[in-house]
C-alpha cells in the first residue's frame, strides 16, 4: 500500500488559509465578533497588575484602606468580567469553527459522491475518510486554538509591551533581555513540532486506509491464512504512528521546561535589579508596586510566547488539511451534469456510434464500437473477461466518458440529457449486488421519498420477491446488516432487482447477474428476468450462455473489438467465436 506523504512547507499558505475563509462568510456577525472579544482579552490582561500597582503605591502605602477596599471590588468586578468575555470568546469561536467544518465537510461529501468512477479506482477509501472526517475535525482546531487565538496572543504581548514601557523603560528592556533565547527556542520548537505533526497526520491517513480495505476484504485474508502477514503489516503502520506522536511528546517535554526557566531566568534578573531600585527609590523611583506589576506583566508576556509555536503548528495543521481538502475539492473528475434534456419517458432506443474509450491514454478497451439497439429488443453481450462488456454499461450510464464517438438514447446525445433523468430510465443489475446496513425498504428507495411502499411492493411482486420479503421480520424494515450479511446471494439479488424496477426503466442492463449463484436460485431468478425483460430494452452480460439464447441479437466481444452479431443459431453455424466460447462452456458437460 502506497503511503501518503504531504509536506507542509515552510511557512503559512496564505492562499489556502485566504480561501479556508472564504467558508466563514456567511457568519461575518460571529467572526467579527470573535474578533472585538480578542481585541478586549488583549486589553483587559495588562489592566490588572496596573491597577495593583497603583493601589499598593497610592493606597496601601499611606494606609488608605477604604481606597484599597473600593480597588478589591473593582479588581474583583473585573476578573468577572474578563471571565465573562473569555467563555464568550471560547464558546463563539467554538461554535464558528464547527458551523465551518459542517459546511465544508457537506461540501466535501457532496463532491465526492459527484466524482467519476475512474478516480474512486484510483483512490484508497480510507484515504476519502481520512479527508471527510480527520482532516476536517482538524480545521475546528483552526478556529477554536489557532488563528484566533494566536492574534489574541500577539495583541496580549504588544498591550503588555505598552504597559511596561510606558510605566519604566530600563524595567521593561531588563524583563526583556532574556526573550532572545525564548524566540530561539521557541523558533526550533516550532520546526521540529511542524514536521512531527505532518507525520502524525500522514499515519492516520495510513492507518485508515489500511484498516478499511482490510476489514472490507477480511473474507480474503482468511480464505489465505494471512491473518498474521497483514497483523504484522498494520504493526509496522501502527508503530509508525506511534513513533510521530512520540516524536511531538518529545517535543513538547524538551521545550515547556527551556521556557519556563528562560521566563524564572528573566524574572529573577527583574527581581535582583527592581529590588536594589526599590531600596534606592529616590535615585531610581522604582517603587514596590511597580516591581510586582513588573513580575505579572513578564509572567503574563512569556505564557503567550510559549503558546504562540504551539498556536502556530495548531494554525499550520488546519492549513495542511485545508491543502489537501481544497486538493480533493479543486479536483475536475466529477461527471458533468450540463444536459437540459429532462424526458419523463423514453422509448429504449440505443445506438453507439464509433465510439472508442480508454481508462487510461495507454490501450483503449473499446475501439470503434457501433451498435443500434431497438426499443424493446433484448441484446447480449459475451466474450472474455477483459473483453469490454462491463465497459459498455458503464459508459451507457456516464459513469466514465468516452474518448471518442457517440451514445445516443432515443436519437439523443447522452451528454445532453439531464444526468437524473438518464439514469433514472436505465435499471442497472450488477452481479455484486450492494446492500447498505439498513432496512430493505431504505436500500430500495436510497432515501429517495418519491417511491412509496405501493411503487416497492408492486416490483417485489414483478420479480416474484414478495414471499421472502413476507417471511422476514418485520418485512420491509427488516435490516439487513452490512453488505446484507443477513440475506442469501439469491435474496440480495431479488432486492437488487426491485430496485432497479422500482422506476419502472425502458431500458434494463443486466450485469451477469446470475453467475454467482446456484441453480435453483438461478432458475427462481431467471424467471424473474424474464418478467423484468418483457416489453423493455434490455442488455444482458452473461457468462453462462444458456441464459441468453432467445436473445434477440448476441453481440461477441474481444479485447473491445465486436467480432460477430447475430442470433443464437446464426453464430453456432458461422463456427467463429461465440461457437468456440460454447464449445469451451459446455465441454463440463460432456
């Protein structure tokens, strides 16, 4: 497995960050506010050891005790009021980053389940995961602890700068003579906790996208016995993961316990040289108020500082998942949807004119198919594996566009239909029938509330699936489980068919759709088939041929080229291809 690496850079993306808020448009009102409460907290910080100073200058040192006592109470009113402003401002913020992280991650999915099929087979899901759910939860981050909170810091420090030059400059320059080493250090912290992150994100990608494709195919681990190789695979993935948070620990250890004795280092000097002015107040006029605001101020300026480098990785984290995320949005591979076409109903032509298609540029599949499919005439298609029957359904529906040539519906560019209304009138039954873990009624409908129980039960008795339905608890709200664990292949199968006939389609597509099951349950299918088929365009890709000799017209494929057309009869004469694919089929039951 591929593991993702994404680097961060060496500064902010002010272009990403400029476009990550772009989503907090619509709540300007909070923002700005958000941003007046920043604004107040760095205001209100400094306040305190000022209005210490001078109670203790002016009041406590002439004795003026109902003075000191008015002070207290304001001082007290104060400390309500910043805790007052403080929840605001957390709980705002909170709320803003998570009203923008449901939007970009509606956004996100949105555009997601719009994507192609050729980039979904390319893309790890759990790396989609990772993208929708992490990395998003991480932007909140951005909001509640990162930018706003690192701008309240930067105010914090310069109003805290202007207090204490503004009350004694050689004070204020002494407190500060130790801040080089602090920003030195805070400078290396912040470099090596950038790339700790960076790898921290990149090991969840990794995990993610390892433990969903390997739960999806635990029936193929343990069909070969390779419970212990892949356990051994996510170690080394889990171990990983563990050494980059390990990494930032390490970090964090080395770099709060440097700060905190560069911060006791700059007060002791502070305390040293206040106290000598102090004792010599007439020649300095240092005084002992001014020295304890002195020691608040300097205690309240180096928190911000430490914070900032743990503030700024916060910030740089959200700006490497906004990258990533505008990536995925930035991405062109969705279908086009600009068809105005919007028929109700269609006849079930179907032509393919010279048309050619490729996954990749390397080797087309299909190479100048041309095909016309009356309404109502039931085609097959057959050939070997890699011969490009599945191709043909897939490009008939949009899932992927052809490099060349044209499909028409009803005389009609697929292209210029509505991309609902075309694939509303195609039923689709693929041969690994999808059932999501919920109710049967809620994997025929998707969700969808203009099909009623009427329009399910009445293609439940088309395809003869009423019965079992019947004999399940609960009937249509009987759950399925993931993947409809719960049901047989042949049951899965029945409810693939009701949903593709719960629209009532023109034209039906079915993809192998008894090659996976036994004969019995492919006899009670076939039968269903032939329901479903009657007085519709139908195509039908069947492995075993005994299923598609009333076909109208077999279509025989090979390595996308058509080889030969005709009936049933027809080719066996002809002695070509599809009369050696029969010889091959049925020589097990000779």
């Amino acid at each position: 497995m591929e593991k993702e690496k994404v680097s961060s850079g060496n500064i902010i993306d002010w272009s990403v960050l400029s476009r990550l808020m772009k989503f907090v448009t619509p709540y300007r009102g909070r923002f700005i506010l958000v941003i007046i409460l920043t604004i107040l907290l760095g205001v209100l910080a400094p306040t305190r050891p000022f209005l210490i100073q001078y109670t203790l200058d002016r009041d406590v040192s002439v004795g003026n005790y109902e003075a000191m006592v008015a002070m207290m109470m304001l001082l007290a009113g104060l400390l309500i009021f910043n805790a007052i402003v403080q929840y605001a401002h957390t709980y705002i913020s909170g709320w803003l980053g998570q009203q923008v992280i449901r939007d970009i991650r509606a956004k996100l999915y949105a555009h997601i389940i719009g994507l192609r099929l050729s980039f979904f087979d390319r893309t790890p899901i759990g790396r989609l995961v990772t993208r929708t759910i992490s990395d998003v939860e991480t932007l909140a981050d951005v909001f509640s602890e990162g930018l706003a909170a690192m701008v309240g810091d930067l105010l914090q420090i310069i109003f805290i700068l202007g207090f204490m030059f503004y009350q004694d400059w050689r004070l204020a320059l002494l407190s500060l003579s130790t801040i080089p080493l602090l920003l030195i250090s805070t400078y290396v912290f912040k470099e090596k906790i950038k790339v700790a992150f960076n790898d921290v994100r990149n090991a969840v990608a990794n995990l993610n996208t390892f433990v969903q494709e390997h739960i999806t195919g635990m029936n193929i681990v343990q069909i070969f016995g390779s419970e212990q190789r892949e356990f051994e695979k996510f170690n080394e993935i889990n171990n990983d993961h563990k050494q980059a948070n390990l990494r930032s620990v390490l970090y964090y250890s080395i770099y709060f316990p440097v700060a905190e004795i560069i911060a006791a280092a700059g007060i002791g000097l502070l305390v040293w040289y206040g106290a000598k002015g102090v004792i010599n107040y007439e020649e300095t006029g240092i005084t002992i108020g001014k020295l304890i605001a002195f020691i608040m101020y300097i205690q309240m300026f180096f928190r911000p500082i430490r914070m900032i480098a743990d503030r700024y990785n916060t910030l740089q984290m959200g700006i490497v998942s906004s990258s990533r995320i505008l990536n995925l949005l930035d991405s062109t591979e969705h279908v086009q949807n600009n068809g105005v076409v919007k028929a109700e109903h269609v006849r079930g032509d179907v032509r393919f004119d010279h048309v050619w298609f490729a996954y990749n540029d390397a080797a087309y599949v299909l190479k100048d198919i041309n095909l016309d499919i009356k309404s109502g005439e039931t085609i097959a298609l057959v050939g070997a594996t890699g011969a490009g029957k599945s191709s043909i359904i897939n490009l008939l529906n949009r899932f992927y566009e052809i490099n060349r040539g044209a499909i028409q519906v009803d005389g009609v560019d697929i292209k210029d239909y509505d991309l609902g209304t075309l694939r509303k009138n195609i039923g689709v039954v693929l041969q690994d029938v999808f059932l999501f873990s919920d109710t049967i009624l809620n994997n025929i409908t998707l969700g969808n509330s203009e099909v009623t129980e009427e329009m399910v039960w009445h293609a439940a008795d088309l395809v003869g699936a009423r019965r079992f339905i019947d004999r399940l608890p609960g009937k249509l709200a009987y759950n399925v489980m993931e993947r409809g664990a719960t049901l047989s292949v042949g049951q899965r199968q029945l409810i693939s068919f009701i949903r593709a006939m719960v629209y009532d389609p023109k034209i039906l597509v079915l993809d192998e759709a008894t090659s996976s099951v036994d004969s019995e349950t492919e006899e009670m299918i076939q039968h269903a088939i032939e329901k479903m088929m009657s007085g519709r365009t139908s195509i039908v890709i069947a492995h075993r041929l005994s299923t598609i000799q009333k076909a109208d017209k077999i279509i025989v494929l090979d390595h996308g080229e058509i080889k030969e057309v005709g009936r049933h009869e027809e080719l066996l004469t002809h002695d070509g291809y599809y009369a050696q694919l029969h010889r091959m089929q049925y020589k097990e039951f000779v």
